[in-house]
C-alpha cells in the first residue's frame, strides 16, 4: 500500500511525527504537509500565489515535502503533481491519512477542519482517505505515542472492514490519553453532532480606541449533544469512527423542490 500522509499542524507537529512512528509497516508513506500550522483553515486552497516547496526534515528522521499552503492544497498538489513526479505518470497513492490533529474534530468542528479538509480533498479526487484526531485534555500531559498506537488499531480496524472505497472519507477521534499504560478504548461507529458551537467572542478595545473582538471557547461545547453522537462517545471515553461525504445536496429538499417546480 502506498499512502500520502498529511496535517493541518504542520509538518514538524508532534501529532504528525506520533502518527507516522505508528503506521510504520502499513505501506510506503510519503509526507507531505504545511510549512507551518493551518488548524482550522477548513478547506481553503490557494489560487492567487504561488506555492512554495521544500524538503523538510522529520522529527522521526527521513524527508517530508513542505508546502506553503492549506492542508487541501498540500494533497491537490500531490495528487496532481507530487505523487507522479516521484512515482511515475498515472499513479496516485492508495490512502491518505491526515492527522494526527492536535485536538479533537467533531460534530460541526468537521467543516472547519484542515485535518477533516484535506482527507475531504483526496475523496474528491478519487482517493479514500482517513482523518486522525486527538481530543485534548490536559495538553501538558497528552501521550501522543500511545494515543498515535490507540488510532493506528482504529485505522487497522477500518482497512479491514473494507470500506475504503475511492470517494469515502472516515473521521477517526481519540479520546484524551495521558498515560502509556492507557487502556485499549472502545471503538463507536457514530454519526457526526449536528448542533451549532456555543463559542463566543470578548469585545475589548485596543490602545488606539478601536474595538477588537477575542474567541473565547474551547471549540468543544455544543447547544446539544445528540445520544450516540461522535460528542457524546468521545465525551464517554471511546474511540468514534464516523463516515463523512463531500456532497453536501440536501437530496430530501431536492425531490421536494423538483414536484414543487414542476
């Protein structure tokens, strides 16, 4: 198997680095992800610069590719001219992983995601493609290593379900791990939470007289958390497995609509 790994925290991330060390012997990997942190850049890609790559070291030694892009635009561009380059014309790898994302990406934080995002892309573009992603509790004390070995058993889980097909993307999350002793959690296969963020802003007022507003949450709380959501499980203490599609037609509506327009 040959898989393009990816991020949103860039390429020198713990969380990338964790990953990488526990999808050792799952196939021929190659990294290709941002310069520097994209968290929350959802699926932007760029269109009226350049973008600039490099060879970047990696913390678990070998080379990545650096771009000075979005997470999306790290896998078009390799879709659409990385991988050939290296692996000749017509090829493209047979997964994309993204992650692991220094903090959790469910419920409604998945549209905001470039570790969602670019997994997203590479299902666009006709490769399956899974999205790795740690809830943090105490970031000072998180285990990236066993939490990284708790998501390569989730990932070895899914491959072997078979359901990987070209255009399917699958969220994985990571419950808060602190301890290499963790135990195995269990594994939910879960819808995504539909409700809105509670997230906020503070007002305050800089030196010169204008008005600035802060984000204020932690990106974690929800007007609702619905029962047996990827919330409530990882909330729980499990792993959450949730299969996610790019196309967003509200098909419902749509038959509605045609009868109605007729």
């Amino acid at each position: 198997m040959r898989i393009l790994h990816t991020n949103d925290d860039g390429i020198f991330a713990t969380g990338l680095a964790a990953l990488h060390a526990a999808t050792e012997g799952l196939g021929e990997r190659l990294v290709v992800a941002p310069a520097s942190s994209q968290s929350a850049e959802s699926h932007g890609i760029t269109f009226h610069r350049p973008l600039m790559t490099g060879a970047a070291p990696l913390a678990f030694g070998g080379e990545g590719v650096a771009v000075d892009g979005t997470p999306a635009d790290c896998v078009k561009l390799t879709l659409r001219a990385l991988w050939a380059e290296r692996h000749g014309a017509g090829t493209r790898p047979d997964l994309v992983i993204s992650g692991m994302n220094h903090g959790a990406n469910v419920g409604v934080n998945v549209i905001y995601s470039g570790t969602v995002s670019a997994a997203m892309e590479a299902a666009f573009l006709g490769v399956p493609a899974i999205a790795v992603s740690l809830m943090l509790g105490d970031r000072a004390k998180a285990d990236y290593r066993r939490a990284a070995s708790i998501a390569r058993h989730a990932i070895d889980r899914v491959i072997a379900a078979g359901v990987l097909d070209a255009h399917r993307v699958i969220n994985i999350n990571v419950p808060p791990t602190e301890s290499a002793d963790a135990p195995m959690p269990p594994i939910r296969v879960v819808p995504m939470n539909t409700a809105a963020g509670i997230d906020g802003y503070e007002r305050r007022n800089a030196p010169d007289g204008r008005t600035y507003y802060w984000p204020a949450g932690n990106g974690m709380e929800f007007t609702h958390t619905a029962e047996g959501s990827d919330v409530e499980q990882l909330y729980g203490g499990a792993v959450t497995v949730t299969p996610l599609f790019y196309d967003r037609s509200d098909r419902d509506l749509l038959e509605r609509m045609r009868r109605a327009m007729r």
